[in-house]
C-alpha cells in the first residue's frame, strides 16, 4: 500500500498498518510535511471520471439534517463550511469565513465571509444566506437535530453588510467554532434552505467542488467538478478546481459484490471495506484508506424508561459482561479497537475509564443475585418469571452486535438483535420505542455526549433521565476556560460509564479502498471522505 505524496502526510487517510496502534485520529503523526501543490506528483490520467460504490442509499443528501455516515460522505463533495478543523491537532481554521472572533462568554460569533465564493447556481454567499441558513435549521428542529443542537440557545444572526454578520446565543455556546466546521452546519443556497425539507433530502445547491448531477433513489448518484471552485479551506493538499471531473456512486449494499467489483475493475472504489478483507488490498494494487471515528464509538445507547434498562444494576451488568478486547477480535477487526471511554481515544477531551469498563463477569454475576436474579435452566438470568432480556434496535455493525450477544448468553444475559432500516431506526428515535440503540455518534468535540445525552441536546438517542447528568452537559457547554470545562467532561465521562446509560462496544474504524490508479482520497476531522484532492492516475 503507497500514499500520495502530493499531500500533507498529516492530512492524509491513517494507513491501515498505523490505525492498528495509535489512539489518535488521522496518519503519520510526527512525519515531515511536504509541499502542497497545485498538480499530483504522478501523471494524470485522460480520463477523470470514477465509480465509487456505496454501501447504501444516502436516504438524504441534506447534510443539515442528516446524521448516516454514507450521506455525509456524499454531502461533503457538495458543500462547504464556514470554518474547517485539522484532523490530528484540532486546530479550526478559516474555510468560507476568512476571519472570525469570539466575545468573552462565548455568546456571540462574528465572522467575515471570503470574497468571491459562490453557489453552484452562480447566486453569491453572503451573510443574509449565512443567516437564512441558522434560521432555516431551527425551523427544521427535530429534522435537523444535530445540527440545531450546535446551534444550542439560538438568538439570531445580525447581519453587518454582506460579508459581515454575528451569530448570538442566549447563553455560553463554547462548541459553536467546532460546530461550524461540521457538515451539519454546511452552508446551502438560498433556494435550497426555502425548500421542504423532502425537497433538500433530494436536491440541493451548495458552494463545494462538485455539483449534483442525479440521484435515483436506491440505484446511483452523480456528482461533477464545480467549473471555476477556489475557496477550499488550507488544509486542503492544492488549489483550484477539483480533479475529478465526475464521481458515479452505485448503491452497492452486498459487501462481497462490492470488493468483488472492485477486484475486477467494475469500481474504482469502495466504500467500508470489511475488516476481514483488509489483508486482500492490502498490497500495491490497491490503495487502503482508514481513520478512527471521533465522538461516541459504537454502543448500546440505552433508554431508561424502556423495559429493564431502567434498572441500573443491569445495564451495570450488561457492561461489566462484555470483553471489549474479543469483540474486537470476534469482528475480525485490524484496525479498530476496543474502547476504553465513552468517548473513543481519537475525541479530544477523552479520559481513560478502562478500570471502570473492564470485563468482569464475577462482578456482574454479583449485581443481579444482590438485585435478586437468579440463572434459569437455560443459563439465563430470571427473577419473578421474568427473563433478563432486552432488545438492540439498529440499521448497522450487525457483526459487532453478534460477538455482543455471543458474550452477554455467555453470561445469562439474553440480548435480541432487531436489525432495520436507516428510516426505522430513526422512527424508533422518533417514538422512543426501544430499550437500547446500537449506534455511535460522531463528532471531533467533547460536546457530542451533550448532544447525544441531553435532554434539549438535539438527537438525545440516550436518554438517561439523570438531573445530575443534565447539569453537568450544560455546565460543560457554558465553560469558556478549557481546564475547567476539560474537568467537567472527565466527570461526565466517568458518570455516563458507571450508571451504563452508553455502554462501549468497539471503535469504529472507516475503511475504504481504491485500486492503486486512484489517489488522494482524504478524510475531514469527523473521518468523512473529501475526494477534492483525488485524482486518476497512468
């Protein structure tokens, strides 16, 4: 497997080889940088077009109300953001705002949008699209819940001239500079934002370096270069229009169909390449592309008000059953690992709770006899005539939850596997009919446990009913000074650990492959793909 050159080593996709021993997010760290430049080092191809094969339909192109990893993957080749946020240090650095500035509580953001930048309708950006934007996503509410839980206390956008404007929240809103590089809160045109919510989920116009062309529900989409884009943010490895003149995304949901395709030519690339399949692109015909999702790994996310999950010496039970370490293994994953927070290891801001999530199934077995369960005939768990059991609602990852429920049976704990759609699974959000979710949430902010948790926090896909809890993440969101925010994340952490209201099973790891004529695919800090600096190669 070789790297592109032409790009930053920092900025790259991690090879795979490094993600199986580091802990944090993007590749070759400590390595020297190199030029960036506006052409590859390699020859060009003729032809710039390939064949990129999903793993699924996108459902919604709208990265403002989307949160599935293959619609932000597309998303973000269609639009921009105001700021933008290198993947290894952390560091926010201007995109399609040149400038911006904070006051002393964190209540007001002004920013200075760069000159020049357009929609791919030819309509300009400026601070009243900018605006139309925040309004627009708050109107959408539960529909955009991501992104309206960045835009948390929402006080309007005063609008300075064209190209200055400050955003004001009610109270302290210290993850907003974070939550503008997202691609929750991308910036569409002004037509896009008065459109139904439908309408966006189908079509939209955005400022990236590819337009639209198509997209068939449940067959393909198109995107093409955007003629005359020159505002990418300066992380970014050249200048310029994209080199890719198009990208056609099949929807290929068969993973064997997929590297299979990719084996015989049929795709240039594709996407999530099974962990067991990493050794067979591994070698120089291929390209393989890694990075470790920031935020929330992958969970039981638990409703206390459902079922047993209510019960904190079961889900403490559920917890300490589970051997984070053979997940990993039964997965047959290289490049992930076991999590050791309620954060993964890539999240600035994460505390090592390995002590507090270890695998100890005498300790379980203590809980539930002490809370007056007692193991059945069948080797599960029963008090009263009940059996313990609980259901895991989810629309991915079904191989982790298996080596989930081979470990909870081992331990009397009957586990069911409800597998969905993505459009279920968010219904089962909608309604709250379930006893857990199998999910992650990803995020490069601390803040994401907030969201995810919260009771006004936006998804709140767990949902605790802890005042303490509550307190702590709006505390956290209001703490301007780093050290003293950094302390009340580390006991927000520990506290989510304990009562299990999220209970870790393995970081996730996007893996993607390329043959080797395709170059430069890289990841954004939230490890979705930006293929602005791709290019085909002779």
């Amino acid at each position: 497997m070789t790297i592109p050159a032409r790009i930053p080593p920092r900025r790259l996709a991690m090879p795979v080889a490094a993600v199986a021993f580091a802990t944090v997010l993007a590749g070759c760290s400590g390595a020297s940088e190199t030029p960036t430049s506006d052409t590859p080092d390699a020859e060009p191809a003729a032809v710039q077009d390939v064949v990129f094969a999903l793993k699924e339909d996108p459902t919604c192109l709208d990265p403002q109300q989307t949160s599935m990893t293959t619609s932000l993957n597309v998303g973000r080749q269609l639009t921009d953001s105001l700021l933008d946020q290198d993947a290894e240090t952390g560091d926010i650095v201007p995109w399609l705002a040149s400038d911006w500035s904070v006051n002393d509580d964190a209540t007001a953001y002004t920013f200075t949008l760069a000159e020049g930048v357009t929609f791919s309708d030819g309509t300009a950006l400026t601070s009243d699209v900018v605006a139309a934007n925040f309004d627009a996503i708050v109107e959408l509410g539960a529909a955009a819940s991501l992104a309206s839980a960045y835009l948390g206390g929402y006080a309007g956008t005063d609008v300075i001239s064209d190209t200055e404007f400050t955003v004001n929240f009610s109270a302290p809103n210290v993850q907003f500079a974070q939550g503008a590089t997202t691609m929750s809160l991308g910036i569409l045109s002004a037509e896009t934002v008065a459109a139904s919510a439908e309408e966006r989920c189908l079509s939209l116009v955005g400022t990236g370096p590819f337009v639209l062309d198509s997209y068939v529900v449940n067959d393909s989409v198109k995107i093409v270069k955007r003629e005359g884009y020159d505002w990418g943010s300066e992380l970014r490895g050249h200048t310029g229009e994209a080199y890719l003149d198009s990208v056609t995304f099949p929807i290929i949901t068969e993973a064997s169909v997929r590297t299979g395709g990719l084996e015989s030519g049929e795709y240039d690339l594709i996407q999530d390449v099974p962990y067991i399949d990493e050794a067979r692109f591994a070698g120089d015909e291929y390209h393989l592309y890694a990075a470790a999702n920031p935020g929330v790994p992958n969970a039981f996310l638990v409703n206390t008000t459902h079922g047993l999950m209510g019960e904190e010496a079961v889900r403490q039970a559920i917890t300490k059953s589970l051997d984070r370490d053979q997940i990993n293994v039964l997965t047959g994953s290289v490049s992930g690992q076991a999590p050791t927070s309620v954060l993964t290891s890539s999240t600035p801001g994460y505390t090592d709770l390995g002590d507090t999530l270890a695998y100890d199934p005498e300790g379980a077995a203590a809980l539930l006899e002490a809370d007056g369960w007692e193991l059945g005939a069948d080797g599960i768990y029963e008090r009263d005539g009940e059996a313990l059991t609980f259901t895991v609602t989810a629309f991915y990852a079904q191989d982790v939850l298996e080596a989930a429920q081979i470990q909870l049976a081992d331990n009397g704990i009957d586990m069911q596997i409800n597998m969905v759609s993505a459009g279920d699974f968010f219904g089962a959000i909608a309604t709250g009919d379930y006893d857990a979710l199998g999910a992650g949430l990803t995020r490069t902010d601390p803040d994401v446990l907030r969201v995810l948790l919260s009771v006004d926090g936006g998804s709140r896909w767990a949902i605790a009913e802890d005042d303490e809890l509550e307190a702590l993440l709006q505390e956290q969101a209001a703490t301007v000074d780093t050290d003293a925010r950094q302390a009340i994340i580390d006991e927000i952490q520990q506290l989510v650990a304990e009562r299990a209201y999220v209970i870790p099973t393995l970081e996730t790891v996007q893996l993607h492959a390329s043959s080797s004529s395709v170059e430069g695919l890289t990841f954004d800090s939230a490890a979705r793909i930006n293929l602005y600096d791709a290019v085909v190669v002779d």
